[in-house]
C-alpha cells in the first residue's frame, strides 16, 4: 500500500513537471496571442477593462506595447497590434508607457525605433518580453519543485524498498 501511494504521487508529479516543461516551450506564442487580442481593443471605451488590464501591465512591468516598444502603438507597422488606438491617435503611445507618467506624456512617443533611443521619458522595451522573463522565472522555480516531489516520493520508494529487504533478511 506504502509503495502505491508513493507511485501515485510520483506519477502526479511526473505530470505535473511534463506540464510545466511543455508550458514553457509555448509560453512566448501563447503571451502574444493574449497580448495581441488586447491591445486591438485598447482605447475603445466599450472596452474600459481592456484599456486599464493594459496600462497596469504597462506601468507594472515597466513596459510599452507588445514587442517592439512604442512603435508598437503607431501605424508604422506592416501589422499593427493596437487597431481601435491607431485609428484614433497613430503618433501617440499610452501615457502608461511612460517613465513618469502624467495627463498627455506619451503624445507623439510612438515613432520610430532609431528616434526612441533618445527618448528616455518612454519605456522602450515590450511587454511580451518582459513578462516572458518574470513567467520563466517563476517556472524555474516550479521545475525545481516539482522535480523535488518527483525526488522525494522516488527516494521514499527506494528506501522502503531497501528497509523491507533489510527487514526480511533478519
């Protein structure tokens, strides 16, 4: 009965630590698409959830846009993420992307790539990549401890193995 509760536990943990390995392999694809589907519907006042769910990641994460910064806001994109924002305000970024924010800060601060490398009143980079980092940070940690409930049942099963020969044997 020991022995099968123990293999119990140590499937679960199996499952559980192939779970977290198959997550991080998808996390960056998976982050985008989420990332993507909301900043379409940032700025639209039907949509108010949206607009404040992003500002907070932005000024939580220190962030702007999706990948590439401001000029993710702006229409100087072959794809652009932000559809409602653009139509309404292409040269602007969110004041959330900026270092200090304040009423009307992020005016004309989605522009190019090469002009923001003087701008230092703007977070420059992504969110995507900024929260990918935090995410497998945190999957680090729980590899290593779902590696250790693998461990621990595996061992306790190796050593009462050897305690019920040892036992035996005398």
């Amino acid at each position: 009965a020991v022995v099968s509760t123990q293999s119990t536990g140590l499937i679960t943990s199996l499952s559980i630590l192939t779970a977290l390995l198959v997550f991080g392999a998808e996390l960056d694809s998976q982050v985008e698409e989420s990332a993507v589907a909301q900043l379409a519907l940032y700025g639209n006042p039907n949509y108010e959830d949206v607009t404040s769910a992003v500002d907070t990641t932005q000024r939580e994460l220190k962030c702007c846009g999706v990948a590439n910064g401001p000029i993710d806001w702006s229409n100087g994109r072959r794809y652009s993420f932000a559809t409602y924002w653009i139509s309404k305000r292409s040269k602007d970024a969110p004041d959330s992307c900026c270092v200090e924010e304040s009423i009307d800060c992020g005016l004309g601060k989605a522009l190019k790539v090469a002009e923001l490398e003087e701008d230092d009143t703007v977070w420059k980079e992504g969110c995507k990549n900024v929260l990918i980092t935090k995410l497998k940070n945190q999957l680090v940690l729980l590899r290593v401890v779902a590696g250790l409930a693998v461990a621990l049942p595996l061992m306790g099963a190796v050593g009462s193995f050897y305690l019920r020969r040892f036992l035996v044997s005398n």
